[in-house]
C-alpha cells in the first residue's frame, strides 16, 4: 500500500512538476540532458525541457519573442547582447566551459589524426558549422587560418574601414560574411594536390558531426562531441591547441523576467560541483582548470 502511494505521489509530480525550458547549443546535446537528470534527482518537482540548435539562431529568434528560460551559448556574445538589450537577468550570464575544437576523421581513410592530414588526397570534402551564425564554425574558420590552410582574400566589407586582411579574428563581422567561407578566403592549401576539395556546412555543431559521419569523412567539431562513442568508434580525432582558434567562451543566462525559483535553482546546479564533474566527464573544459 505505502509503495503504491509512493508511485502515485510521483506521478503527480511529474504530471505538475514545473518546467524549466533551456535552448541550448548543440554541443551540449549529451551533457545536458545528463545534467538535467542530475538536477532533477535532486528535485523531482521541478522537469527541464530541452532543445538544441545554434547559438546564433536562437539568439536572432530570442530577440522576435522566442519563449525559453535558459540560454546556454556556444560563446559569451550573445549572451552579452541579450544582456544589453534588457533581454536576460542581470547577474545571472555566467561561463560554463571553454570549447575546444577537434578534427575529427573516419578510421576508413587511414589518416593519423592531426591537422596535416587535411592536406591528403583522401580528404576531398570538410564539414564544419555555419560561420554566419555558429560560433564553432567560426572557430573552424580561425583554425584552418591560424595553419595556413585558408589565406584571406584582399576584399572589402562594406561599413568596415580596415582591410579584411588585417582583423583581428574578434573583430571579424561573421554575421555579414553571406557568401560562404571561399569568398573571403583562398582555400588553394587545402584543395593542392587533389582532384577537387569542398567546405561542407551543417547549421549547427551537431548537424556538422552528421555530415561528417555520414558524407564527408572527415570535419571539424566540437570535442564534446568526438569524444561521444557516436563518433570515437567510426573515427579518430586531433584536439586543436587552446589559442589555435577563436576562442569560445561558453556562457549561460537566465532570459528576462523568468528569474522563477526552479530556473534559478538550474542555473546554480549547473555551476556547482555535480554540474561541473557532469561537463567535465562529457569533454568540456571547465573555466579555471
């Protein structure tokens, strides 16, 4: 009798638990809903809702009046500018973790993981993210930069006074680069010696990891999810240097006036001990380690 009580005491729970509904970047879509387990043993009254995409697109649509409690960026900008537009909590955009790049490749092609391995024969065609509006695309885009393997162009940017060539890859305004990665970089490095070489782009880190596992054989993502079995058995991996890339200073927020005790309660979870062992078994650098 107390044990069937007990059941029917949790399924009201579940039935009335209040919701925490979190957009998140794609590169969490295995350690959050680890984390969200985590929080909800702890207290099963409260349930968190996940979706995951880009970070920019759910910026853009944060600010048309999307509906969400919790934002987890792949870096700290648009948390930022949710913060300056009156649209998050103040005090409560905070940093989760510090991504890392990795060159990810399909065992298949018998390549040894490193960055050289992107000039061979047998790597005609490279997935990574949208740089318009993914922060790990961007990161893609300074890495192959920073190896030589993509030479800017001498172009123009229209309402930007200094040369291209000469920007700093923060001052870089990826949002208006609309015409793909090779109109504003010279990818010779990466096509010498090849019959044909092709940039692939998924709309988020995620989508990109599919690509590559799927079409491309080989990409550039987002350690956490390399290290997922999903991609560590078909594939071996090269995690880029910290300072090789843009850096990606993964940050969270609290979205305005949903400052609600369950949302709160989230958002010190995942900054506390638990949250941040949860992070660090799924591949995420943690800020001050």
């Amino acid at each position: 009798m107390r044990s069937s009580l007990w059941l029917l005491f949790l399924s009201l729970l579940s039935v009335f638990a209040q919701k925490v509904q979190v957009v998140a970047a794609s590169d969490l879509q295995y350690a959050l809903p680890e984390l969200a387990r985590a929080f909800e043993a702890r207290y099963p009254q409260f349930k968190v809702e996940m979706v995951f995409g880009s970070s920019g697109k759910f910026y853009t649509q944060l600010t048309q009046g999307l509906q969400a409690d919790l934002f987890f960026s792949a870096e700290s900008l648009y948390p930022k500018l949710l913060e300056e537009k009156g649209l998050a909590e103040p005090g409560t955009r905070g940093l989760y973790a510090l991504g890392r790049v990795a060159l990810w490749l399909d065992r298949r092609l018998g390549l040894e993981p490193g960055i050289e391995a992107l000039k061979s024969p047998k790597v005609t065609r490279l997935a990574i993210a949208n740089p318009l509006h993914a922060p790990y695309g961007r990161a893609a885009v300074t890495l192959l930069e920073r190896y030589g393997l993509l030479r800017r162009k001498d172009v123009a940017l229209p309402g930007i006074s200094k040369p291209f060539r000469e920007l700093a890859w923060a001052e870089i305004p990826w949002e208006t680069l609309t015409q793909g990665v090779e109109a504003y970089w010279d990818t010779t490095p990466l096509r010498r010696g090849k019959p044909g070489f092709e940039l692939v782009y998924g709309e988020n880190i995620s989508q990109t990891a599919q690509l590559a596992l799927a079409a491309t054989g080989a990409g550039l993502l987002a350690l956490p999810l390399v290290v997922h079995e999903s991609l560590s058995g078909p594939g071996v991996y090269w995690v880029a240097p910290l300072g090789s890339h843009l850096a990606l200073e993964q940050s969270y927020v609290v979205l305005k006036g949903k400052a609600r005790p369950e949302v709160l309660a989230f958002h010190r979870f995942v900054g506390s001990q638990e949250g941040r062992a949860i992070l660090k078994r799924y591949g995420f650098l943690l800020p001050g380690e």
